[in-house]
C-alpha cells in the first residue's frame, strides 16, 4: 500500500509492544532529543527523584537559549533567576554526561537553528525538544515536535514516547512567487495560517509538498516547517532532496564521507510519499499573487496582505461569534482601528531574529534592503542572529557592519524578543514589526504589540518607521 | 500522581476562543525550576495590572467563583508554547478539569500528564455549559466518561482508554515504558546504523 512520508517515518520508529494490536498508543523510538535551560530542570529531578538515569545521553543535546542575555554575557548574569537556570542546566548535563553547547560556545545558538546546523539533525529521524517550535527540523524530513516536560523526562528515562498516530495533512503549493526576495517563505506560511487558522492543522502533521516548495533554500524550508505549530499542528515535513542532502553534507555531527553517500542513497530512496499515497486532508494553495503578509491581531491567523487595511471584526469573523468577540479584543489590544491601511500603521521598534527567522540568507536578504540606508530616527531596531554560528558567518560578510552603519543594534544569538524572556522586551504600548512567529498578547513584554513580517519586511519597515510594500524596493 | 477521582464543583465560565499558553502563564515566571506554586501566576496578565492589583472584571477574580475545580472556556484552548508550566499553574490554581470544544495537541497532552481532566464537548453541549454556568453544579465522572448536571442532564463524553486508565490509576508512565527495556534494547540494536550519532 501506498504510504506517506510521516507513515514511513512512524513505521520505521514503532517500538513492538501489544498495545499497537489495539490501535495505540504507540511507544515511538526517538533519534534525537534536544533540550534547553527553560523546559528541563523539572524533568532532571523526576530522574533524580527515581534514580534513574538518562538512558541515551549520547543521542541528547542541550543548548541554552531562551533566557540568555544577547548582551553583557558574563557571569554572574544580571537576572539572578535566569542565572539559576542556566547554571542548573550545566550542572544537569554534567551530571548525567549530556553535550552542551553552553553561553560561551561557539556553537551556542537557537536549539532549532543549531540542530541542524551542526549536522545533529538528519532526515528520517524522530526529533524532540521541549518546545513547540520543534516543528522546524521537518524541514529535512523528520518527524519532529514539540513535547512538555514530562515527556521530555520520559525521553530523557527511556529515549521513546507514546504517541496517537496523528493525520496526514497535505499542503500542495503551486504557482511562483513573482518576486522571489520581497515575497518569501514567511509570507507563504501566513497566508496559510491565515487561510486554515490557528486550528486548522491540529491532530496533524502537514506535509508541505510542490514544485514551489523544492525550488526553496533549507533556511525558507525550516522557516515554513517552523510556524507548522501556529497552524495547530504537531509537525511540518518537507521530503529531503538534493537540497538537503547538500546542506548537511559535512557538517559536524552528520556521518561523513563514504558513509555519508550511502545514508543519502538510503534517504533519497526512501523518504518521499508515494504518489498514490492518500492524506487524511489535503489542500491547494497558489501563490502567484501572494503579497507580502503583516499580521494584524493577537494570533498569527490575524494577518492581511501589506496592501490591505485592518479588517472589521465582522470581516474577519466570517459569522462565527466567538472569532468576532476575540478579533474586537485583539483591536483593542493592538490599538489599532479596523479600516485604518496597514501601511499607514507606525512602528517603534525592529526586531530580526527568532528560530522562524535568524539564519545566515534571513540576515543577508534583510541586509540588502537597509543597504545604504538609516533606521528612521522613531524606531529601535535590533538583529539577534540565531546562532553565534551565524554571527560569525555574517561577520565574516560583513553584514554586521551594514546593519549597524544603518543604526540597527547587533547582539549575541539566543531567542531574545521572540519571546522576551531575557531583557529584550517590548515597553507597554510599543509596537514591533517582528520576524517571529507569535503575535500574542504580552509575548514581547506586557502590553506590547507585535506585528509578524519577513526580515525584508522588516528592514523596509525599520527604515520607514512604518509597513511598507517591500515589492517597491526589491 | 494523584488518581483521578469524582470532581463535584461548578464551573468558571472564561469565555474567549484560542486561549494561548503566553496567557496562561506569561514567560517572566517560567524561569524556575520547580513544578509547584505556578498557581499564583495563572493568567496573570489577565488577572492582574501592572502594579500587581486584581484586575475587578476578570472571572478568576470574581469572589463568586472562588473555588471552583473546572474551568470552561472556548475552542483551541492551550495554544502556543508548549510550556507545562501552564497545565502546573492550572493545577496548583485548583482546577482539576478543563472543558472545551477543542484543545491544542501539546497542552492536551501535558494535561494528562498532570491529573488534569481535559473534556472536549461539541460546541452545542459548551454553549449550554457557559449558559448555566453561574450556578449549576456539576459532577464529572471519568469512569462512566459522564457529566452530571442538575435534572439530571447527563453529557457523555470520549476519551481515549489508556489515557483513562493512567488517569484513574495514577500510573507512573515511565515506569510502565521501562517495562518495554528489552524491546527498546533490541529496537535499538536493530537500528543502531541510523541512531547512531557521529562525533
């Protein structure tokens, strides 16, 4: 029988017990289990609490990223409580012999832009990581997700989970994009958001497939496979292919050599869907004319085309009361009315980083829109590359000399005002054109207001002070 | 974990749809390390201004609905992040069931993980919920998979058998995987070409 992509990955990760006879739940073997500062310490001391130990420290990664500062990175760190978190992380890792890539390595970076990055993730593998944008190692065609801190103290404990089969969900892109650096990946997977909702993959995985998808780098790929969870999904899945075979090759952690060449033989044989294979779900969607995308609301289905103007709740509830009630309240917080064009909408602040958004092509398509240029005199503008890999090798370019001769701050990698955890937060009222992935209240400080855009949306609106249709500058 | 008994309580109507886990408990308190006392943190933006005061017309901070051990909200409840610390803090709060028309996948699961009750209902069944919600108690029965309201009105509802069983027993989940040691060992041998890690 035909299979698909996340059916051969499945198959191949079922642990036999008697349960799958019963339809599952199934115990699932797991590759790789990746883990940070923020989600582990309690699933440290369920082991500890047990005495049991990690069974695959070998398989295990652990970087800190979520609440590092990306400047001033000296110990002791000024936040005292993340300074607690970060060193108990250490210590847990030395305890129970897991790598770490700690605040002083050079290979530091976004749990999701170090994974692959470092050759640790590779296709046709189960991927874990407490935390929900996990989905974006499907970029190589894994299975990847997110998981809570009791499944990563069951990974930790055993290197398996139990898992409900989830559904197959397709997404078939066609068409081209008619301005291949304006419109980007970012955009492409609001406009899903935007069209299926914030629900709309829940109990799925997506497999995004089409000629559009394979003409993508590997850095659009994750990006798309990235905001896979802000659709409601468990995971994104791209099939690998000569693309991804070229970006892992000889990267740290992945097989070399000979051995190397023959696991691609394996992985270009067998990771693709057949073709009759059948999806749960599946849908079209065309890109021909796809603008860029700004969000305007407190979820990332809240999003309209850069040419549009904020819609009425009415216009955006389509006749379901619930969605109206909720469109007013994130009007209200966003302090912004509806008709109002969203390029007419000034911003304050600039911010160009996040695992959706950080990597090496992010930063050079942003570059060449501020190429020249100055931030304009009302906003902060700020790049936070997503590894100190990344850093170096924009530095290298020199793409920090760009971004800062335009008046933009360049810090250290970590995952900073995605998620504002460290000090780089929003002050209440502020608003920020952002390259991350969630627009919800407070994310990037209490009473901020995040509007989700590509980097060279970004960039293009840092030098305006406003939204602008990068189209006219690309 | 605590097994999952008979929870007898009205509810706490909070009547907004895709209620994120940024809401449920925001990033400034999940920079610790311990699984307990997130309680005082729930939906805190929501609960509280920024001077740390009561914010008079959020339902948790409605004295008529002091206590109550379920919450009832809207669909896509538990979206986002995939933080635990959002099922602690509903835990620790005092909850002990949470029923809505659909839930996010990572948040239903951390959940079950926890003895918490997540109960999705069709959006017929929720609506006459939040309709009577003020005053009516209700009684909700893992073990039949019922809830019990006045009338009586019964609502039937699904759940997967072996998370039931793991609810109701309380059961360590590790120690049961643990079990599986000599499966895992030959899967792993099996396999070990493809799991093993290069450096």
């Amino acid at each position: 029988m035909p299979k698909t992509l996340l059916e051969k990955i499945w198959d191949s990760h079922v642990i036999p017990t008697k349960k799958e006879n019963n339809g599952g739940p199934f115990l699932l073997y797991i590759d790789r289990h990746l883990i940070h500062e923020v989600t582990s310490p309690q699933a440290f001391d369920g082991l500890r609490l047990n005495s049991r130990k990690v069974r695959r420290p070998d398989l295990t990664f652990a970087t800190m990223d979520h609440n590092v500062p990306t400047i001033g990175r000296s110990f002791p760190l000024v936040d005292q409580t993340s300074s607690v978190q970060i060193q108990t992380l250490a210590q847990n890792c030395r305890e129970f012999g897991i790598t770490l890539f700690d605040i002083k390595n050079p290979n530091q970076g976004i749990v999701h832009v170090i994974g692959p990055e470092l050759g640790i993730t590779l296709p046709g593998m189960t991927i874990v990581c407490g935390d929900s944008h996990t989905s974006t190692h499907g970029a190589f065609g894994t299975f990847a997700f997110g998981i809570g801190t009791s499944e990563v103290e069951h990974v930790l404990a055993t290197q398996c989970l139990w898992l409900d089969k989830p559904k197959t969900f397709a997404i078939n892109f066609t068409g081209r994009r008619k301005h291949l650096h304006a419109i980007t990946a970012k955009d492409m997977i609001l406009s899903v958001i935007r069209n299926i909702g914030t629900s709309g993959g829940a109990g799925t995985v997506i497999e995004y497939k089409g000629e559009t998808i394979t003409e993508l780098s590997m850095e659009q790929r994750m990006t798309i496979c990235n905001m896979s969870i802000e659709a409601g999904a468990r995971a994104g899945l791209i099939a690998p292919d000569e693309i991804t075979f070229n970006y892992i090759r000889g990267r740290t952690y992945a097989p070399q050599n000979e051995e190397f060449e023959k696991m691609v033989d394996f992985w270009r044989e067998n990771l693709k869907s057949d073709y009759h294979a059948s999806f749960d779900k599946s849908i079209t969607v065309n890109i021909n004319d796809l603008a860029p995308q700004v969000s305007w609301g407190t979820n990332p289905s809240m999003v309209i085309d850069v040419t549009s103007s904020v819609p009425y709740p009415e216009e955006f509830a389509k006749g379901n009361e619930n969605e109206r009630k909720s469109a007013l309240h994130a009007l209200r917080y966003m302090g912004i009315e509806p008709g109002t064009p969203i390029t007419n909408i000034p911003i304050d602040r600039v911010f160009i980083g996040s695992c959706t958004n950080s990597r090496l092509e992010d930063l050079l398509e942003a570059s060449i829109v501020i190429k020249g240029r100055k931030v304009s005199a009302k906003v902060r503008a700020m790049v936070v590359p997503g590894s100190q890999q990344v850093k170096t090798q924009a530095e290298k370019i020199g793409l920090d000399k760009v971004f800062k001769d335009a008046g933009f701050e360049w810090r250290e990698s970590g995952c900073s005002m995605c998620l504002g955890m460290n000090s780089d937060i929003l002050a209440s009222g502020e608003r920020c054109a952002s390259t991350s992935n969630r627009n919800f209240e407070g994310r990037q400080g209490r009473g901020g207001r995040t509007h989700l855009v590509s980097p060279v949306m970004a960039a293009a609106s840092a030098i305006e002070g406003h939204f602008v249709d990068v189209r006219e500058w690309l | 974990m605590e097994p999952f008994r008979i929870i007898k309580s009205k509810a706490i109507p909070l009547d907004m749809v895709n209620v994120d886990t940024d809401q449920i408990v925001p990033k400034q308190f999940l920079k610790l390390v311990q699984k307990t006392g997130y309680g005082r943190y729930l939906f805190y933006d929501w609960r509280f201004d920024k001077n740390g005061k009561p914010i008079s017309n959020f339902v948790l901070n409605d004295p008529k609905y002091a206590g109550r051990q379920i919450l009832l909200t809207r669909d896509n409840f538990g979206s986002g992040s995939s933080r635990e610390h959002a099922a602690w803090a509903i835990l620790d709060y005092g909850f002990r069931a949470v029923i809505a028309p659909s839930f996010a996948d990572i948040f239903y699961n951390n959940c079950f993980k926890n003895g918490i009750l997540p109960i999705m209902l069709s959006h017929k069944e929720v609506d006459f919920m939040f309709l009577n919600a003020d005053d009516m108690e209700i009684e909700v029965d893992l073990s039949n998979q019922q809830i019990i309201m006045a009338g009586p009105k019964i609502i039937n509802f699904e759940i997967d058998e072996s998370r039931k069983k793991k609810l109701l027993e309380g059961l360590d989940e590790i120690g049961i995987t643990l079990q599986f040691d000599s499966q895992i060992a030959e899967y792993e041998k099996r396999n070990s070409k493809f799991i093993a890690s290069h450096n």
